[in-house]
C-alpha cells in the first residue's frame, strides 16, 4: 500500500497525458447531456461524488449519484434520453455496474466510462473509455487509483464545458510529488498522529463540497484497513445530531481545501469539536484550521477543485501507518478482495 501511495505522481501524470486530449471526445456525445449520472461503488463510489460536485459547480449541468439496484435489482424502466450515464469501476469487471450501465443505455442514454483496464467487460459497452493509467494496484485498499479516477472526473468535466485551467491539472502531478516529500518526514506530523489515534474505538471524518468526496474516501480506508469505526459526513450533517458521539473518546478529522467557500465552516466545526473535549486533526485548510485545531497535517498548495485528489494523499499515509501500528496488514484487510462482486 505504502509503495503504491508513493506511485502516485508517476500514475497521475500518465493517466493526465493519456486523458487531456480526449476532452473532444467527451464533448462531443455531451452536447446532448443536460444531467450526468454516476454509477460505482465502494471507493469507486467516493470519486463520483466528486465528479457530482465538480461538474454542478463548474458546468451548470445537474449532476447525480444514480442507484445500481433500481437496474439490477428493480429492474425499473426509467427515460434516460438526454442522460449520460457515467460508471466508475477500477477493474471494469464488477457486474453489477457493467449490468447497470447496459441498462442505462438501453434506456437511452450515452454512456462514459472510467476504469483502469482498457479491454475490461464495462470499457468495451462505452461510447467513450477514459482509462486511467494507475498500473496494477496489489494492495486491497485502493489509493492511486482512487487518485487517477478523479483526475480522469476533472478531464470528464473539462469535456463538459467546466471553466477550469487545465494548466493546473498538468501541474498537479508536481504538487503531489512534493507534497509526499513532505509527509513522509517526521516534521510534517503523521506519527504523532497515529500514536493518538491507535487508541481510539472510532472517529469521524468530515468536510464539505468538493473535499467530500476525500473525506468518505479517507474514513472507507480506515474501517477497511485499520477496523476502526469511522464516519465520513458532511460538516452540516455532523452538526445535525451526529456531532454528539464527538467526545474525548471520539475525536474528529476535518479536512479542507486551503481556499474556498467551505473552510470557514471548517474552521467552526473544529472550534466545536475541542470545546466539546474532543481532539481535531485537521488535514489542509490553511493556517486558520490548523491554529483551533489539536494537530494538522499540511494540505497540498491546490486550488478547491483540485484539492481533493492531494487530501487524501496524507490520510492515506496515515490509514497506512495506523494499520500497522494496530498490527494489521493494510495490503491484505480481513474479508476483503481486490474486486468485489454484488449480488
């Protein structure tokens, strides 16, 4: 799992090469979209919520998480013209995705898909395959293809019209590099961390907009590497009711992009969580965040929209390190497989 971390900016910076001119592509069964839906699961499932508010905030489209069972389990009929369908699976062979994306177009929408297997069943049904350029990825917790999908979300919604700098997203590849230069020395934080944290039943990981989707990610790595209870919600979730399991024993990861709309809740939410008694690790957010919180781990120097695919770098060293402290193996979580099957 460590390895692969560390893989990262050589896999983003192919999977970004091989996308970027594929935009036309994308634009061009676009032109008669006026929603996306996304279909995944599991890790698959946190970068489409991404994908949901990247292309809601930058496109002006209606963006969605669709329900594989409403397909596969229903077997509903449902008008999808003017839809496209959007299934995120990392092997491409989960069935129950491949089997929802046949139905979407069967009911008349176009169909993209992101994967990191060129020739898998679901690459091989899609008007267009964005197929990241991760490589093989042994260990069970995924990390850097969990990264490459929302780069590949980011290319999905520059085809779509998004007002963003693709500039940046070349450049993203460095800021990771970097930004794993750092995390992986003692000064940046993640030890003392994890001497905290191997002590807790459970957690809560929180943030908002864009950095959700790492905040559901990071807490999915934890229970599934670490077997800790962990929550990711939304900070306006958390502060309707959940917000109460928050004590001592409990404390809280708030992650958030250095800029933004979100950060100044962020920086309430950790006000609220140690004046509660409870501990707030923070993970981005600038010096605001780090200053009321109880440690911080640096965020990478990314704009909101970019943000979420450095996040999740730290968390990942961390869920990583933890797991090993607790005595587990990361690469190999008790009753899981790389591809997981629904029925």
């Amino acid at each position: 799992m460590r390895t692969e971390i560390l893989e990262q900016p050589a896999a983003l910076r192919a999977t970004i090469g091989a996308l970027l001119p594929r935009t036309a592509e994308v634009a061009a069964i676009a032109q008669q979209a006026r929603q996306v839906l996304f279909f995944a699961r599991g890790t698959s499932d946190n970068a489409a919520v991404y994908g949901t508010y990247l292309i809601q905030t930058r496109t002006g489209r209606l963006a969605s998480l669709g329900s594989p069972s409403v397909a596969t389990t229903y077997r509903s009929r449902i008008d999808l013209s003017g839809v496209m369908a959007v299934g995120l699976s990392q092997s491409g062979r989960t069935h129950e995705i491949v089997e929802t994306l046949e139905w979407a177009r069967d009911c008349g929408a176009s169909v993209v898909v992101i994967t990191n297997a060129a020739g898998s069943p679901l690459a091989e049904l899609a008007d267009v395959a964005l197929v990241t350029e991760a490589g093989v990825e042994r260990a069970v917790p995924a990390t850097k293809t969990f990264t490459c999908q929302l780069a590949a979300l980011a290319v999905l919604a520059l085809g779509l019209g998004a007002d963003l700098d693709a500039g940046l997203l070349k450049q993203l590849p460095a800021v990771i590099e970097e930004l794993l230069g750092a995390a992986i020395t003692p000064g940046y934080g993640i030890s003392q961390v994890v001497d905290e944290l191997a002590h807790v039943d459970g957690l809560m990981v929180s943030a908002r907009g864009l950095v959700y989707s790492a905040a559901l990610e990071l807490a999915l790595k934890i229970k599934e590497a670490c077997y800790l209870h962990a929550m990711g919600i939304s900070y306006a979730d958390l502060q309707h009711g959940p917000i109460a399991v928050v004590d001592a024993k409990t404390p809280a990861i708030i992650m958030a992009a250095d800029s933004g709309p979100t950060r100044a809740a962020a920086v309430d939410l950790a006000r609220r969580v140690t004046g509660a008694g409870a501990r707030a690790y923070a993970i981005g957010g600038g010096a605001e965040l780090a200053a009321v919180s109880s440690r911080a781990l640096a965020g990478p120097a990314l704009p909101e929209w970019l943000a979420p695919i450095g996040l999740i770098v730290p968390g990942q060293l961390l869920t990583e390190e933890l797991s090993r402290r607790l005595g587990i193996d990361p690469d190999n979580p008790r009753g899981l497989s790389k591809v997981t099957q629904t029925a």
